[in-house]
C-alpha cells in the first residue's frame, strides 16, 4: 500500500483530495471520481479499511491509502478512481503539434478560467459531438457482471449513437516493435530480455525494419514472479512512450521509446534503408548511368551488382568483370554476402572490398570507376582500378556524390513504432451487452467502431476481439497496471443506439453526456466528473464519425 498524496510514488498522475492540478495541468473539476466499487465488509476486516474489487487482487485498503495498483484510494470510506477520465475534444487545437495537446478545459473561460462544460452542462449537452468519452482513467468492470462504467448516448448527424467506456484488464496482450534499422538486432527467435529477464522475442525482419514481439502472457504468468513483474513493467513503459533498455541474446543492446530514434549499441539510428541492394539499383541506375562503371549496393539480404542487374543491362551497360562473394539469385543479385552486422548494409564488413573476389582480367581494364555504397547511403566510397585491377581508393566526382546524397534523401527517418496488441475477451465484452458473441459479431460485420483512447484500433480477423493499436496515437499515459500481473488499457465501442438494442447492450446503462459530465459515474447529483480534456490527435479520424457505424 502507498499514499496517493506522494507524488514520487507511480509513474501515474495522482489528484490529491481537492487538488486543482495535475502534473501542471488544469482538472476540469476538483478531487477524484468517487465509485462505487467497494465489495461487502469482511467481518475480518479492519474498519478503516474497504475492499476494492477492481481486479482479482481484492486489495484492503486502508484510509489516505491507494492499493497496489495505485489506481484506486480510500477516501472518507469511498472507493475513489484517482485519475480523471480522459475526454478528446474535436474543436481544441494541437498547440504543439506533436499530437497531443496539454490538458485544457473544454469551454474554458479565459475571465474566469471557469469550465463552462461542467458549469452549464445543458450547453456541453448540445455539443456532444465535440467531446469523446475515452477509457483513460475510466475505471474497470471487474468483477465482470455489471454494465461498463459508462455507456454514453450522443448524437451523430441526427443519429442516436451509442459508446461503451471502459478499462480492460489485458493478460493476454503484446507489444509488436518495429525498428527502422539495417542494423542486426539479434537472431530470430533470439530472447529479448529487459534487466536479465527473458521478456520477448526476435521476429521475422520486414522491409527494412526488425521487429520484435514483447511482453503476452506466458512472460506476465508463465514463469516466474520476478519475470511477470519486470515484463508488467517494461510493458506499461513502452505503453506509455517511455523509453526501455533491451538487450538481445546473441546480438545488441537497445534503448527503445514508442516514436523515437531507436538507439543501438549506444549509437542512435538515423535512416531506414532506401530498399534492398537491388531496388536500391533499380531506383538510381539511370542517375549513375555515364558517370560509373559499375555500383556495388552492399545488403544483407540482397546486395546488387549494376551491369549485371536487369536495371544495367537495359541501359546498355556492359560487364566490369567484378566477382563477389556469395549465393547468385538471379542476374546482379546476390546473398550472403558476408554475415549480419551493424556494418556496412547491415552487415558485419568496415571494409566493403572483402566482399569482392576480383575482376576478371579477360573484361575489366585499368581505370574502371567503381562506386561502392549502402542501402541507407551512410557508407560509400569510391574506387578506380590500376594497372593490376586492384581497386585504389580516389576522390568521388561531384555528379556520383550527388546519387549518395539522394540515397539518403530518400530514407525515411529511423523510429522505433509500438503496437498495443491485446485480446477483448469475455469478461469486458459482459460490460457491453448480456450476451458478448454479439458484440463480437457487430463488430466483424463493422457495425461497431472499437478505438482505444480515442485511436482507431484494427480489428484482427479470425474469432474473439483482437486489436492492435499505435500508442503515439493515444493520450498519454493511457496504460496502467494490476499486479496479477496484466496491464490496464482503454477500449471504447461505439455504435448506433438500434446496433446497441439489437446486441442486447445495457440500454437502462445509457447515460447522455450531460448526465455524465454533471453528476460523474455514480449518478450522484452535483459531483462532476474529474477529467481531463486533449485534443483529438490530428492523424486520428473522430472516433464518432467513423463510417462503418452508419454504412
């Protein structure tokens, strides 16, 4: 147990009773969100003690306290959320521009620094389009049988529109990494670990990416405590765009940090690669053409060799005589060129010639201009042969150090992208409707919207609810944590009010905004919700306003 008025004590915003700030941000109403959440006395309990039964944990907390998730507090004898719940706002600007706005009070007054939304909650009701009720802070169904802690009534266009809002506890869930690099990571199938406990694996390398998959359940429950705990952890972190230190078996050391520069071996990425070896070929044949006489692309996976390449012999390119090593795929590409690396190409080589065998003396002459370059274009050098055929080094000619210049042009910047991944299973699909096949079902026949915090979330097909979800794009500080140990995310479903019938969804639930914003989750007349309120995310379609709910 700890106090909810140490602000040291979790990475989660606290609101001390009667608070007027959140980490420098304005509350849009003072104190926590009262709930009713706490179970029947125990008779051995102690009497400054409740029980919250917001997971399986069953935590007894005591007076001034939080529980071990430090997500809920007694307080007075009450079971308090002590996060406010996340609203996005359609009309704020993104000041910033980096996608999500500071805290700000819808409707605030700038005489009065007053919230008019809460003040005159009739005026927010007409405008209900212009806020969206997230999962952030929104509290749990947990122990499962009662309705979410809000199903919101909106309107849409004339339509009557539905949202069910709440926080789901995720055991089975993952984050998939992707990091822009030619650079080796590790085998695949290599153990990622995070302080020395084994925490994920290497997946399969994509198209200039190396992927990995972190955290699911058997690393939370399958080994052993300290595993499921350090895996909980480097989960909430990476959830909540922090930055996490990996390491990989058999390969590198990362810093890792949800839309970010990934930072390898102590170097931080700049560029993903151009293509492969021979796309990269294809692409600036042309531009080399008349000015060398032949371009070695060095790659890991497939280096390129320009007269031999489809690009060069179309452009009327005769043969250098250049021999490389490695397998011969088709004309002008070769693997396995030399093993993988944070070299040249994403190879182990500092010295491009080790991959070169020679030149045939029966076509290749003194003289011969050879480019040797790599897919990200931070490696290149330029080579003329002598009179033995041996490659001397020699300064590039300004029209050829141009071509290098636009390879990296053209590389996107390196980032480290994190996917939330988790499976909607029975128990939050109880807090939508009494039968939960039926929401699973709306939502694969796209009547039903699925967003976490307010981000649109795929769908996986297949059976279940299986979404996956970009956390640059949702609030900050979305994620929380049990210590069961699972991981706490936002989910929203949105529909129409006659899909929301049909589903048998709690239709004696539905709340208006109005009723939401003037008297909290508890209907309890003259205590307005604790919330904060952001600025949609500009990439972010309106969660409301999405097409598959009406069409």
């Amino acid at each position: 147990m700890s106090s909810y008025g140490n602000p040291t004590m979790t990475e989660h915003t606290k609101v001390d009773f009667g608070a007027d700030g959140v980490d420098g941000e304005t509350a849009s109403t003072p104190g926590p969100t009262v709930l009713e959440k706490a179970a029947p006395r125990s008779e051995r309990m102690a009497s400054n003690k409740i029980e919250c039964n917001a997971c399986p944990v069953l935590c007894q907390i005591s007076e001034g306290r939080t529980g071990a998730c430090d997500r809920y507090a007694n307080s007075d004898g009450r079971l308090i959320r002590v996060d406010p719940v996340v609203f996005v706002s359609r009309t704020l600007a993104v000041g910033d521009g980096a996608g999500e706005a500071a805290a700000v009070e819808f409707g605030a007054s700038p005489a009065t620094g007053g919230d008019a939304a809460v003040a005159a909650p009739a005026a927010a009701a007409q405008q209900d389009q212009a806020l969206f009720v997230t999962g952030v802070g929104a509290s749990s169904t947990y122990p499962d049988y009662k309705p979410a802690p809000f199903i919101v009534s909106s309107k849409l266009e004339g339509v009557d529109m539905v949202t069910v809002v709440t926080e789901g506890i995720f055991s089975y869930c993952s984050f998939k990494v992707k990091i822009d690099t030619d650079r080796f990571l590790g085998p695949e199938q290599s153990n990622v670990r995070c302080q020395g406990e084994i925490v994920g694996h290497v997946t399969t390398a994509e198209y200039g990416s190396q992927m990995l998959s972190l955290g699911g359940v058997h690393h939370l429950t399958g080994g052993s405590k300290k595993e499921g705990r350090v895996t909980c952890d480097m989960m909430l972190a990476l959830g909540n765009k922090q930055a996490v230190e990996l390491t990989i078996d058999g390969g590198a050391s990362l810093v890792i940090r949800a839309g970010a520069a990934p930072i390898v071996d102590g170097v931080e990425e700049q560029r993903m690669r151009v293509g492969c070896g021979s796309a990269t070929i294809g692409i600036f044949a042309k531009q080399w053409f008349g000015h060398v006489d032949e371009v070695v692309v060095v790659d890991d996976h497939i280096t390129g060799v320009l007269t031999e390449h489809q690009a060069g012999r179309c452009l009327g390119m005769t043969r250098s005589g250049l021999k490389i090593r490695g397998r011969k795929s088709t004309p002008g590409r070769y693997f396995q060129v030399a093993n993988p690396g944070t070299g040249w190409g994403g190879t182990d080589i500092q010295d491009p010639l080790a991959i070169i065998e020679g030149f045939d003396p029966a076509v290749a002459r003194p003289g011969m201009r050879l480019l040797m370059v790599s897919t990200t274009g931070e490696h290149a050098q330029w080579y003329e042969l002598d009179a033995d055929l041996v490659p001397r080094i020699a300064e590039m000619p300004t029209d050829v150090l141009r071509t290098v210049e636009r390879i990296g042009e053209n590389c996107e910047p390196s980032l480290a992208t994190v996917l939330f991944l988790g499976g909607a299973g029975g128990s939050l699909r109880a807090g939508a409707t009494e039968n939960p096949v039926l929401l699973t079902r709306a939502i694969k026949q796209r009547l039903v919207n699925v967003t976490c915090g307010g981000a649109p979330a795929y769908v996986w097909p297949g059976g279940g609810i299986t979404v996956m979800v970009d956390v640059t794009r949702m609030p900050d500080r979305s994620f929380g944590t049990v210590p069961t140990p699972a991981i706490v995310a936002p989910i929203e479903f949105t529909m129409s009010y006659d899909v929301y019938r049909d589903l048998g969804g709690h239709l004696d639930a539905v709340r208006s905004l109005e009723s939401v914003l003037a008297n909290g989750p508890d209907h309890v007349e003259g205590a307005p919700l604790a919330r904060r309120t952001l600025a949609r995310h500009p990439d972010n379609p309106w969660p409301l306003g999405m097409p598959p709910m009406l069409g």
